[in-house]
C-alpha cells in the first residue's frame, strides 16, 4: 500500500514536466518593444517577441477601425524564431495584459505554425483592443509552449 501511494506522488510530481512550458513570464508592459526570450526547446529557438500597434491591416480590420478607431487598436504580436528541425513545429501562445490590481485587461490566444529549416522568421497574429485598456496595462503575462506538427 505505501509503495503505490509513492508512486503516485511520484507520477504527479512527474506530470506538470511532461507537460513542459516553453515560456511562462511577466515584464512590464511596452508596446513597440521586443521583449528577449532566448529559449531553446529541441531544434527551436524562440529569440524574442514584441506587441507592436499595427498600421494597415487587413479589409476586416479596416472595417472595424473606421467603425471604431476612436476607441479601439490593433495589436500585432509577432514571434521572432528558428527551427533548424526536418519538420514544422506549433507554437501556441496566450499572452495578456494585466491592471495594477492583477485583473487580466485583455490578450491574444493563438498559435502559430514554426517552418522547418528557418534559421529566423517571424510568426504571429492580431488582436484588436480598447485603447482605454492598454492606458492601464502594466504587467504583461507571456506564456508559451511548442511542439511537433
């Protein structure tokens, strides 16, 4: 009976690193900024990311702005990276941006698809948000993780 119970813990203590993070951080808030990762996990690289206000964009999103630029942006998060592997990996993202008093204000969830063979790209996506959130953003929660295609 003891031998079992200490397996189990030894499975749940075993469980959160199978299920490995790539990145899990917080830093200040700045937008136009790159933030530096440089975390390798296998054959990936991710060098750095930033949140940049994107300029143009797509039909929809100009649609969207020209019905609310007043109170909204779009975000373009982009993900600097290499993959020296035979294969595509995935890259799933949830980033956020958080109040002075912890409450998460908004974010991007998404992922993105990391080429094979790539000694540097860029991947990511575009989220639009309220203005008045990103005044009040102070903390910015990146959490990252990839894997095989």
């Amino acid at each position: 009976m003891r031998r079992s119970a200490m397996t189990l813990l030894a499975l749940a203590l075993a469980a959160p690193a199978l299920a490995q993070t790539s990145v899990d951080k917080t830093v200040p808030f700045e937008l136009d900024k790159w933030y530096e990762l440089g975390v390798k996990d296998g054959p990936v690289t991710l060098h750095r990311i930033r949140l940049a206000r994107q300029a143009g964009g797509g039909l929809k999103a100009r649609v969207t702005r020209a019905a609310d630029e007043e109170y909204t942006v779009p975000i373009k998060v982009e993900l600097e990276y290499s993959n020296a592997s035979s294969s595509d990996w995935k890259a799933a993202f949830r980033i956020s941006w958080v109040d002075d008093d912890g409450q998460v204000i908004d974010g991007y969830n998404g992922s993105s698809q990391l080429d094979d063979k790539k000694d540097f790209d860029r991947v990511g996506g575009t989220v639009t948000t309220l203005k008045y959130g990103l005044a009040r953003a102070r903390p910015l929660r990146l959490v990252m993780s990839v894997r095989p295609d």
